[in-house]
C-alpha cells in the first residue's frame, strides 16, 4: 500500500470567478519521525524547481511502490499559483503581487512574539528534545489561528504565505526551491546551520553557498528558521536547537529548465533525502552513491558585492557565471547608445571571488544591480537589508 496522498488547498477568491489552489503531496506517515518539507517556484517565473519536483515527485512514487518512505515528505510543486497567473502582454512576472507590489519572497509572517508567549514558562532546563517538540506546537497553533477566518480579513497572498509556512513551521528540513537570472547553482542557508547543510551543497554542487543570520525582508526559509535561532537567545537557560534546517536552493538561471537538469537535480535531491534517512535504500537507482565531495565552502552575505548598473546603455559582459574574478577587475562595460564615440563605462569588481549571478536583459537601467560576486571577505558597506528586491 502506497503512503502518497494529495492535499487541496483552495484560496479565498481574488476576483469574481476566480479562486487559485495549492497542492500539497505528502509520502510516510505524519507525526512518526522527521519531516522534509519541499516548495518550487516561490518566485512563479523561476521555472526550473517546478520541473525538478516535477520528477522528484515520480522518483518518490517509485520509492514508495517499494515500501522505501522511511519519513516525512512533504512537496509542493508550485508554491505560488497567484504568480503563476500574472502574465501581461506575452511577459511573465511572478515575482512581485501586481495587487500589493510585495514581493512573493518578502514580508512572511513573522510569529516570534506570539510564540514566545505561548511558550513562556513551559520550556525544561535539560531537554532539548521537549522543548522542539513544545515550540513546534506553538507554532503549529499560532499559524493555525491565523488561517482562521474568524481572526480577520486577510488578502489571497497573505493567506497564501501563511498556508505555505504551516507546512514547513514543523519540518526538521525546509528546501525552497528557486533560480537567479543567468547563474551557477548556489545556496542561501542561516549562518547556524553551516555546515550542517554542506552536505546538500555537495550533492547538488553548490558553486557558491552564501550564509546570514538575518538578510532582512522576512523571506521564507528564514520565516522558517530564524525563530529558532532567535528563540535560544530569548531563552539562554534552555537548550534549543535549531531545530529547522532550511535553505534557499538557487537552481542556476532561469532558462535552465530542461528535463536532463531537472531529473539530475531530482535524482541529487532524492540521494540526499537518502543519506539523511527519509527514503530507505535499495537495489539498482534506490542504492544512493557517496557523497560528493563539496565544490566551496561558506562565504557571508555581507561579502557579496552586488553591483549597480551607473549608467544607461547596453551591456557588454567580460565575464560569465562561475568565473573567479579578482578586486579591481572589469567585469563589463556600458555602451552609450546615444554616442557611439563616447567612451564606455566600466562595471568593476569590488572584490575577489566568484560570478555566481547576472542580469539576463541586457538593457542597463542606473541604480539596477546587475552582477554579483561572491568574496570571502564582509563588505563595509553591505549592511541593513541584504537581497535584491
């Protein structure tokens, strides 16, 4: 007897005739041991984590039929059917609510407060064990009370968010599956949980994996973790892990969405859910191989240099994703459009490291960031809210 089951999600309706829904698949048995939580295409546009689940999905129902569920998977295949439907004049974009301009990986709900006080007075001195399984209530029951309509009107989107974090609030692992522009496959993790999470890197080959305590603007798989780590600063006097391992996974740009990537994406996926102990192993494909060895270790947030575009123009890049540039060096040029004798404007790096994300359009607009690199060292300017938009 196969353990998958589908759960519909319908979303209050946005307009007259129209109502969105999520999907949620579940393999193993709730409540029996760890839980993995997967989401693809937060940022609807961003293609590539649709397809991957896409077959990450089919490789589970295989694992299944041979009774290898060992745990808790839970996966969303598209994380974001409002984004999914804003197509404007043959152009996609889904990656801000044309309703609100908001981000769709922005501003999560943020339910520290009220889990503090549900918590307060209820935590042990020696178990650590208890105290997850206490916390994980809390906000269970707090993200609960906001999904019921009798705590206030709330928009599609914000329904959406909360729907979304309930199903990873009480998960040991959370992968939200993204792509940049034109990019290397790279990784976003909290700073606590590296190098726990190396080993995801290495089977997915992480060309850059970018740690922070706190990027700012509240984006999902910090909605996720950071309450932890936040948490056992509130309460030093008890031991509380960080019981939430989550993670931004970058799936390289966003035109990389071929089925040869995505099942090899799904198949590294499924070998690591394999080595952690979600899936049992097998013979033949069931039977996971080593672990790969990992490409980079960890560099800060504060070091990626994200460059603004100074002037208007075209661009003309020196360099593409993955290269290793040093400081100083040109990466691009802005061609003046207007004066085909003027000269070009450079575009430089501020730092050594690596080329892991670019604009794909080549229109350059001032003020734009156009190119990130990846160094080693904390930028002195890089403080406050640290993502793109």
């Amino acid at each position: 007897m196969t353990t998958h089951e589908v759960r519909k999600v319908l979303l209050p309706s946005s307009g007259i005739g129209t109502q969105s829904q999520l999907l949620f698949h579940k393999y193993g048995h709730t409540g029996r041991g760890k839980k993995v939580y997967i989401q693809a295409s937060l940022h609807a546009d961003e293609l590539p984590g649709m397809l991957v689940a896409h077959h990450l999905i089919k490789l589970l129902e295989e694992a299944d039929k041979q009774n290898l569920i060992a745990q808790e998977i839970l996966i969303v295949p598209f994380a974001n059917p409002i984004g999914l439907g804003q197509n404007f004049l043959g152009k996609h974009q889904g990656r801000f609510s044309t309703a609100s301009g908001v981000n769709f990986n922005r501003s999560f709900a943020d339910p520290f407060q009220a889990v503090v006080k549900r918590v307060e007075g209820r935590l042990h001195e020696s178990s650590a064990e208890e105290n997850v399984r206490i916390i994980r209530e809390a906000l269970v029951a707090e993200l609960d009370e906001r999904l019921d309509p009798a705590s206030g009107v709330k928009s599609v989107e914000e329904v959406m968010k909360l729907h979304l974090l309930r199903g990873a609030c009480d998960a040991d692992l959370v992968l939200d599956l993204h792509c940049d522009c034109n990019a290397v496959m790279h990784m976003y993790t909290h700073d606590k949980l590296w190098p726990e999470m190396s080993d995801l890197a290495a089977s997915l080959g992480s060309k850059c994996n970018i740690i922070d305590a706190d990027s700012g603007g509240n984006c999902f798989d910090e909605a996720a973790s950071t309450p932890w780590a936040r948490l056992a600063e509130k309460f030093p006097s008890f031991p509380i892990p960080m019981a939430c391992q989550s993670t931004t996974v970058e799936l390289r740009g966003e035109a990389d969405v071929f089925d040869e990537l995505a099942l090899q994406d799904a198949t590294a996926l499924f070998h690591f859910l394999q080595r952690r102990g979600y899936i049992l192993s097998g013979e033949g494909f069931f039977c996971p191989p080593p672990q790969p060895d990992l490409i980079r270790g960890a560099t800060p947030l504060t070091g990626v240099d994200m460059i603004k575009a100074p002037v208007s123009g075209i661009l003309a890049w020196k360099v593409g994703p993955g290269e290793f540039v040093t400081e100083g060096q040109l990466l691009g040029e802005v061609v003046n459009m207007e004066d085909p004798f003027a000269a070009r404007t450079p575009i430089v790096s501020r730092t050594a490291g690596i080329v892991f994300g670019m604009r794909s359009h080549k229109l350059a607009v001032p003020g734009d960031i156009v190119i990130k690199v990846s160094g080693e060292k904390p930028l002195a300017w890089r403080t406050g809210n640290l993502l793109t938009n």
